[in-house]
C-alpha cells in the first residue's frame, strides 16, 4: 500500500491514519474504481485525503454537519474531483443518504455498497482550535459547544435551563464525574445571580466545588464537564445508536467499519453493538449453527486497538483513542 508522504498544510495530522488505511484497504483495493469509503466524520478531510492518495482508484463520500468544515474540506479535496463527493449531514443521517441522496457516488454506494467506512467520534482538532466554538476550556469563549453551530441548544442552554437532577445525570453519564451533584448545585445557586454565557466563568465554578486533592491527581477540573456538556449539546450517543446499524447494513461482503473512540461510553456502545453482530444465535450445547443463526459478521480488532507510543508522541490527541473495526462477512 502506498504511503502517504506529503505533508499537509491543514492543520492537524489525522489520528493513525496509516493504520486506517490498512483497515480498510482489502475490499477497497479489490474493488477498484468502483469503491465507495464513507469518511463519516469529515472535519478537515485529513483522513479522506489520505485515503483517496493511498487507493488512488477510490471514491470517498464525507459527511460533516459543520458547514464550515464541510466547505473547507471540499476546497481541500477539489484535487480529487469526481472521486469526492461532501455533503451536508450529522453522520447518522446516512441511511437517508443511502436511500435517497443524490449523484453518481451515492448512486454507487446504493448499488455497490459500502467497502470501507471510517468514524472518527468526537470534537476535531480543528473545532478545538476554533477557541470562538466554546469546546476548549482553556481558553474564555461563548458557552456554545455545537458541531452544527445553526441549529439546536447549546452549552449555556443546558446549564441555564436543566433542572438538578438532569444536569447531574449529564455530568455523570456523560463526564463520569464523581461530584456532578455537587457541580450542579453550584451552578444552579450561580445562575439565578446571572445566566452563563461564556466558558471563563464555569471553569472558575469546577475550580470552586472540585475538592482539592481530586484537583491535583485528576487532570484539569473542567475536562469532565466539557466533555459532558458537548456530548448532552450534540446529542452524540444517540446518533451513534442509530448509525451502527446503518453502517453494518450498507457494508458489501468483506467491506469494514472502523470507529475511532476517544471517551469509555462511546466505545461502550461500539462494543456491545460489535459483540452482538459477531455472535451466533444458536442456542448453546448445540454442536453447529442453525440455519439463519450463524453470525454476518466477524471483529477484525482483537478488543480495541491502541496508538503507538510513536503515534502519541508525534500527534499528542491519539492517547485515549480505542479502535474497533467490524468486517461483513456474508449476506442474508
């Protein structure tokens, strides 16, 4: 497989993207021009470029709910011409893609299916660096967190509407944060002084109700309820629920899903969805698979894969990734 050599000028290196590429690379290369790999998270395009270079007979369909991204990335990748295709959609919304878009790639993976998908959950590189986004807490900016800024609640929203006991189980849930109670105590008590509205003022709160001592051992106070917030905003467990079963459905034979996990809940749900798929529904002490029970599916990762020491020493933002990838291996 050829490696890519050229060195961006679009910010981030992608998260092991040698190691993405070869995931995928058996059916992409064994189909050829006729190809489709849907990069599910677009954000800058770092991975699709990457993957329309190494399969240089590939089709690449991205999808980004941040317009933002979506056009930055379609600029980046015009070079590519018709083997690119961007569209406009949160990556749950693929089914309808499938099903309904548009053009010559959809109507290749309608008719093909897909061979290669990539999910890259979580903030990109380039919308923690867009300080104005509000997903960073080291730095004071507006309390919005949403990956599609035109649409739906934000971070300040959550904080100044939810009731205590629905911003505890976010913080807890979704941050697994030991005092959500606690900090959603506090927070209610400040905003009845004043509404939030910039990230300043809620990290200095995390500062005031963290106890000490968790301070100094567990990493920046505010980390947790970030990640919480931003995951409650983008409602971001829910459209992983719902696109797993879209993606494994849209897989032809011997085509691969990756998910790249940056938080436990995430890989959570890949996981128990990937188990399942893999296992047959033979009721046990029998010696063969029933007809129709034998799974479609088989894991390609061995658990989840980790970044290599190299890897987190060159790209700082791969340690806490788990990837799992997923192979169909018959039809119905």
């Amino acid at each position: 497989m050829e490696k890519h050599s050229t060195e961006s000028n679009h910010g981030h290196t992608p998260v092991m993207r040698e190691r993405m590429a070869a995931l995928i690379a058996g059916k992409v290369q064994a189909m050829g021009e006729r190809a489709v790999i849907i990069d599910a998270t677009l954000g800058a395009g770092g991975h699709s470029e990457f993957f329309l270079t190494t399969f240089p007979l590939a089709n690449v369909i991205g999808l980004d709910r941040d317009e933002a991204a979506l056009n930055g990335a379609r600029d980046r990748l015009a070079v590519f011409g018709g083997r690119f295709l961007g569209i406009g959609t949160r990556f749950d919304g693929l089914a309808d893609i499938l099903a309904h878009g548009e053009g010559e790639l959809v109507q290749l993976a309608r008719d093909q299916g897909i061979s290669g998908a990539l999910f890259d959950l979580g903030v990109s590189s380039m919308q923690l660096d867009q300080l104005e986004r509000g997903f960073a807490y080291r730095a004071d900016a507006p309390l919005d967190m949403r990956m599609d800024p035109t649409s739906g609640i934000t971070a300040a929203d959550v904080l100044n509407t939810y009731s205590h006991g629905d911003l505890a189980r976010v913080l807890k849930t979704y941050g697994d944060e030991r005092f959500a109670g606690k900090i959603a105590s506090a927070v209610l008590r400040e905003r009845e002084k004043e509404p939030f509205t910039t990230s300043a003022r809620l990290v200095e709160l995390l500062y005031q109700t963290i106890p000490a001592a968790t301070r100094r051992t567990g990493g920046h106070p505010a980390k947790r309820t970030f990640q919480a917030l931003r995951v409650e905003v983008n409602n971001e467990l829910e459209s992983l629920e719902r696109v797993l079963p879209q993606i494994t459905g849209a897989l032809n034979v011997g085509g691969r899903a990756v998910f790249m996990s940056y938080q436990s809940h995430e890989d959570k749900l890949v996981k128990k969805y990937f188990t399942e798929l893999t296992t047959s529904t033979t009721p046990p002490g029998l010696p063969v698979d029933l007809p129709g029970t034998a799974p479609l599916f088989k894991q390609v990762t061995r658990g989840a894969e980790t970044a290599s020491e190299r890897e987190i020493e060159d790209n700082p933002r791969a340690a806490p990734v788990r990837v799992r990838a997923i192979e169909r291996i018959a039809e119905k």
